[in-house]
C-alpha cells in the first residue's frame, strides 16, 4: 500500500509540473547521459517510442478531428469554411516565403542519415501539382497508414461533408466521443514527451557529440525566429486586415498556451 501512495505521489508531483519545465529536465538529462554514459545505447529507445507513438497517432487524430468538426458543424460555421480554407492557404503561403527570405539571409547546413539521392526534386510545377492530385486522390486507409496529409484532408472533408446530410444526433456524439478520446489519446503521449525528448537527445549526443547543440542551436534559432516572425508580425498583420481591429489581444490569446 506504501509502495502504491509512493508511485502516486511520483505521478501527481511530475503532473504538477508544467510540461516545459519537464521538457528542459529531460533536456539536461539526455544530454548527461549522452556524454557521461554513452554506451547505455537503450536509453534512446525512449526517443524512438515517443516519435513513432506521435507518428501513428497523428494521422487518426486529423481525419477523426477534421471529419468530426463538419458532420457536427453548423450552417453558419459551414459557410465560413471556404474563407478558412482560404486564410490557411494565404498564411501558409507567408510563413513559406519567410521560410525561403531567412534561409537565404541565414543559411545553415544541415546533415541527414538518409541519403538525398533517394529523393529527386520535381522537373516543375506540373510535376508539383501533378503529385498533389495523386496524393489526393489516394487510397484513405493507405493515406493514413503512410500519414498522406494531403489525402488524409481530402478524404476526411468528403466523408465529414457527406455524412453531415444523414448524421442522427447520436452519429454526431459518436464522431465527437471518436475525436475526443483520440485527442485524450494524444494528450497521454505529450505527457509523456520529456521521456521521449531526453531519450532523442540521449541519442543525438552519444552519437555525434556534445557539440551537436552548436549546430543544431543555430538551426533552431532560426526557426524559432522565423516563427516568432509569422506569429507576431505576418498572422497580426492578416488578421488586422480581415477585421479591420487591433489584433494583438487575439493573437496573444491564442499563442498563450499553443504557440507555447
């Protein structure tokens, strides 16, 4: 009974914890015992486990989230999908040329494990748009087994769309009960992540180093950077556009616990 009170006490002091704070320790200890204890080559399994839980579970989360949110959807909301749709793409299409402005003012080298030969750029736009509609139109299992994203979005909007027009109000709880219990789902292996995070920097720093943080802290300095960019610069600007407002009151709300 002790020994259970104790594991309790544990589990309730590391949830009261906030999960940045748990992150920088798994940090500092991963990166300890890369140096100090490089040859306790299982700690990186952690690593390895944390990623590939995300990667499986990702794909689910959007198709149940995206196909859930428009059979339970109102007209009202439906009717401002398009102008949605259309803001994702404006503001994909800033954060993108941010991207390509700070890689040239700040170009940094990156070394990949796998080899790039694999992997040919496309001849042009045709190409481009040639494998966006393949991929679209791909098999949804399969989208989701490989994490297709394109097609994952694609298949999920049609079949949200079309149930939207027979969905009972219990088929509109099971699809928010689905979504929900994937999101908890989720919410479980970010808890998880300092284990994951200090396992994947276990692995980074027995390998190749402690100096790895000298490289890899530029390239996140970068990316960080390039974020903060479009979070309190490009998005602001977008939204004082739109609603013709101050918008830095919503776009804090937001970033308050997302951007985080």
């Amino acid at each position: 009974m002790k020994e259970n009170n104790f594991f309790i006490r544990i589990g309730m002091f590391y949830n009261s914890m906030s999960l940045i704070s748990r992150i920088c320790i798994g940090i500092v200890l991963g990166s300890f015992l890369g140096f100090f204890l490089p040859g306790f080559a299982w700690i990186g399994i952690f690593g390895d486990l944390f990623t590939g839980t995300l990667k499986a579970v990702a794909p689910v989360l959007v198709f149940a989230l995206v196909s859930s949110s428009l059979v339970k959807g109102s007209s009202k909301l439906d009717s401002r999908f398009g102008m949605v749709i259309f803001l994702y793409i404006i503001s994909t299409l800033a954060a993108a040329f941010v991207a390509v402005f700070v890689s040239f003012i700040f170009p940094q080298t990156i070394i990949l494990v796998q080899n790039s030969e694999l992997h040919s750029a496309p001849d042009g736009i045709t190409q481009i748009l040639k494998n966006l509609l393949i991929n679209a139109v791909s098999n949804p299992i399969a989208a989701i087994a490989n994490a297709n994203y394109i097609g994952i979005l694609t298949w999920s909007v049609i079949f949200g769309v079309s149930m939207k027009k027979f969905a009972s109000e219990n088929t509109k709880k099971f699809f928010s009960e689905i979504s929900e219990g994937i999101s908890d789902v989720v919410r479980g292996i970010i808890n998880l992540a300092p284990f994951g995070i200090a396992g994947l920097v276990f692995a980074a720093v027995s390998t190749n180093g402690i100096g790895i943080f000298t490289n890899y802290g530029k390239l996140i300095l970068v990316l960080v950077g390039s974020m903060l960019f479009m979070s309190l610069v490009v998005s602001p600007l977008i939204v004082a556009l739109l609603l013709r407002k101050n918008p830095y009151p919503l776009v804090l709300r937001c970033l308050k616990e997302s951007g985080i």
